[in-house]
C-alpha cells in the first residue's frame, strides 16, 4: 500500500523494480534509459517521503474535522506539525533527479493543502460568525444566570432571556456551511450546547412546601429534599457555566459525580408513607437526570451522524414532503395560470402539515428549522388558493366603502405576485427578485396610504392584507436566502 502510495507520487505505476519489455524478455538498456527509470522503494527519498505520507494520513482526518478556530490548541499544533513536515519534505535530497523532485513536489504539495484547508475552515466568515453568535450567547448567559448566582444572587431567568436565546438559535441555524464537514460541526457544537442552555433554564423545578399536618419523619424528608434542591440549584449554575465555556474550573466529570451523589441521598430518604412526598422527590430525581444528560455533549460533536444531516432519517422526511408540495405548487400554479379554479388540494395540503407536525426533531434545531420552513411553504399554497377563492366569490355592492374597494384591488394585484413569488426559483442578486420585491413594497405603500373614513371593516381588511403582503416579502426572502441543514 505505502509503496503504491510513493509510485504515485512519481506518476507511475509501480512494477517491482524490473522494466519488462512486452515483445519478448529484458533488453540491455542505454545508460540514459536506465536512469530515467522509476526508482526502487528502498531509495533513501522515497523511504523518507514514505514516512512523511503516514503522518500525514494521520493529521489529515484531523484536520478535515477539525471545528476550532486558530487560537485553540488544536490548531496550533496540527499547525505546527505540518509546517514541521513541510520543512522535512524540503529537506529531500533528490540528487537533482527529476522524478524525485517531481515526487517531492507533490507531497509538498499535499502537505501545504492540509495547512490551507485548516487555515480556511478556522478563518472561513461563517466560522466567524458562528464564533461571534456564540460570543454573545455566552455575555448574555454570563450576565443574566452564572455571574448572579456566584455572587450569590439569583438568575434573571424570564421571558426575555428565553426569547435571546431563541432568536441566537434561530441565527445559529442560518450560518451557512457550504457543506464543509468543520463548519457544520461548529455550527452543531454551538447549537447544542446553546439548546442544552435553554432546556437547563426552562426545566427548572422550584423548591416546593407540602401541606400540613406532616408528622416529624415527613418534615425531616421535605428539609432534607429542599436541601438537595438547594444544591441541585447551584449544579445547575455550574452546568450552564460548562456547556457556555464560562468554567474554569469544574468539569464533566467532576460535575456527574456530584449530582450522582445527590440521588443517592435521595434514594436513601424514607418516604413510603407519604405519596406526595414521594413525587416531591420524584420530581427533584428526574431534574437531576435531566441536568445528567446534558453532560455527555463534549463527545457528542465528533459524531459525524449528528451534524451531517443530509441521512437524517427526519430530514429524509421532511425533503419528501417537500417534494409533494413541490409537485402541488406547480400543479396549483398551472391551473391557475389557464383560469382554471377547480384544482384546489387543500385537504391534501392539511394532511402535510400533519405530516410534518408528527416529524421527530430530537431538539435538534436544525431538524426544527427544516420542518418550520416545510411548514411554510404548505401554509404559502394555501394562503394562496384562499385569497384566489375569496376573488372569485367576491361580488362587491353599490354600497361598498370607496377604500374598502381599494383593499380589494391590492389583495388582487398581491395574489398575482403571490403567484410569481411561489413560482420563483432566482436568487437574490437577480433582477427579477428585485423586481418583485419592489412591486410588494409599492402593495404594502399603497395600504398604507388608504384612508378607512372610520370604517371598520376596512380598517380591519387593511390590516389583514398588510400582514399578507408581508408574509410574501417574508416567504420570498425565505426561498432565496439559501439555507442549509
């Protein structure tokens, strides 16, 4: 294997050695030809560039999923370990041997693409930007939940902090990767670790008072119970600080141990007596193996299976639902397009959204992502099938407000761009998206500039086709904005 390796460096394959003429047997060659001839693998070169080769399929790996960036120690030294090899690949000695330098050359030259692949993923905008969401998803988390808690205070923890963190996942998710395996394992390791945040945060039990009269055995097992779930607080803190990067000291390790502890001092209360007790202590046993399961995601970015979606078995779903909806849309499309109004898979369209409503996640706010923008492009059909059904019912009265009839005449010129949004397949530098987003502006200027005269039927019809030319800009900067898993 190494040796077929080092001839295809030279560029030849490789025949043991011997030069066989396939007209008969070896021939006496001229002393050019003899030196031109491929040299064997014993060759001083050759074994060195060898031993070169098996290092470098060692980092290699390494450095194809290699997910940091370049102040981490890991960089630095794959870094380092390819510049040394780079400057023993110079070192060859190739006696001024063409194929030797030629050999020399490429094994450079492999070398140097693993220090500019690394180098590309560390420095890559999207690595940055993944680094810069995480940032500031450690700031926030710092300030609201870990730094109060070891002053001794206690956590800002409200509907605000849950939204942050919400709309840092949401960002997190639409960092594109380019399909390259590093960038999506960062962007996975930060996802998760933000997730595993939010579920810490929102799953919190708060320490719980039984109801009198208790006897003095029963009274002993709440204290004792509040006592953990005092501890089981300041675990919590500890286990935001480790998933956020914000401890310096403990660790993984250090952290299951004690929370472990804690179930056996659970485990030993008596609390048979009592069924309310028993499900107060139920309840702190299984926030504890809530905030467990968290601690095994320091591995779990190394599992290609987990941030290479693409054979996701949800993922596989979610594409064949969008495929149906695909074959709907320009069914829906085309019929609309010869006035035919008979097409209306609505009921077909509801059941997809059930489809995707059943689709299992697992947390992963990738998956979540996936299903969210499948559900949209259903809910976009069907908006768009209703607002085409109303047209055609509507037949407006002699009585009619002047500016609800204006509405009207938006809605029918937003249900034709409707149509060439859905249909749309550009990207966003094209004139024709450009285009189209400066017609929806104009609708949503020309709703703005209706008067309703105090009626509210108007008042109430503008409103709800400003949201409906809104959620069409929205739909179509969806389509274009090129996100991937």
């Amino acid at each position: 294997m190494a040796v077929r390796w080092l001839c295809s460096l030279f560029g030849k394959p490789f025949d043991g050695g011997k030069r066989m003429d396939h007209g008969g047997p070896q021939q006496q060659q001229h002393p050019m030809e003899q030196q031109q001839q491929p040299y064997h693998p014993q060759h001083p070169a050759m074994m060195r560039l060898y031993e070169v080769q098996k290092e470098v399929a060692s980092l290699g790996p390494q450095v194809c999923t290699f997910s940091g960036m370049q102040n981490d120690r890991d960089y630095k030294r794959l870094e380092r370990e390819l510049t040394r090899l780079l400057l023993e690949v110079d070192q060859v000695d190739t006696e001024g041997k063409p194929e030797l330098q030629g050999a020399r050359k490429r094994a450079a030259q492999e070398v140097e693409g693993l220090l500019r692949y690394l180098e590309e993923n560390a420095t890559h905008p999207s690595r940055l930007a993944i680094e810069d969401l995480s940032t500031k998803a450690r700031q926030l988390v710092d300030e609201r939940v870990v730094a109060p808690q070891r002053a001794g205070g206690v956590a800002e923890i409200n509907d605000e902090l849950v939204d942050a963190l919400q709309e840092l996942v949401l960002r997190l998710t639409q960092v594109k990767t380019e399909g390259r395996v590093p960038l999506r394992k960062a962007r996975y390791r930060a996802l998760t670790r933000l997730c595993a945040v939010q579920d810490v945060i929102e799953g919190r039990t708060q320490q719980q008072t039984l109801s009198l009269p208790l006897s003095g055995d029963t009274h002993e097992a709440v204290h004792r119970i509040n006592q953990v779930m005092v501890k089981v607080s300041v675990a919590r803190g500890q286990l935001v600080a480790l998933l956020m990067g914000l401890s310096g000291r403990d660790s993984c390790a250090h952290l299951s141990r004690i929370l472990t502890e804690m179930q056996v001092e659970l485990d030993a209360l008596d609390v048979s007596g009592n069924a309310a007790i028993r499900n107060y202590r139920k309840q702190v046993v299984e926030e504890i193996n809530g905030l467990l399961k968290h601690l095994d995601l320091e591995g779990e970015g190394d599992d290609t299976r987990r941030y290479d979606l693409a054979q996701n078995n949800s993922i596989r779903e979610i594409e064949a639902v969008r495929a149906h909806v695909s074959h709907l849309r320009e069914g829906v499309l085309r019929h609309c397009a010869m006035g035919d109004l008979g097409f209306r898979p609505k009921a077909e369209l509801q059941s997809l959204l059930t489809h995707l409503d059943q689709v299992d996640t697992a947390k992963n706010p990738c998956i979540r992502e996936a299903r969210r923008r499948a559900v949209v492009e259903v809910q976009a059909i069907i908006t768009f099938l209703d607002l085409r059904e109303a047209l055609a019912r509507r037949q407006p009265g002699a009585s009619e407000h002047p500016s609800h009839r204006a509405v009207w005449l938006v809605l029918g010129s937003l249900s034709d761009l409707q149509a060439q949004v859905l249909g749309y397949e550009g990207k966003r530098a094209d004139k024709s998206y450009m285009m189209l987003e400066e017609l929806l502006t104009k609708q949503l200027l020309m709703l703005d500039a209706v008067d309703p005269q105090g009626d509210e039927t108007t008042k109430v019809a503008r409103k709800q086709a400003v949201k409906f030319a809104q959620n069409i800009l929205n739909y179509l900067d969806m389509k274009t904005d090129e996100w991937e898993y």
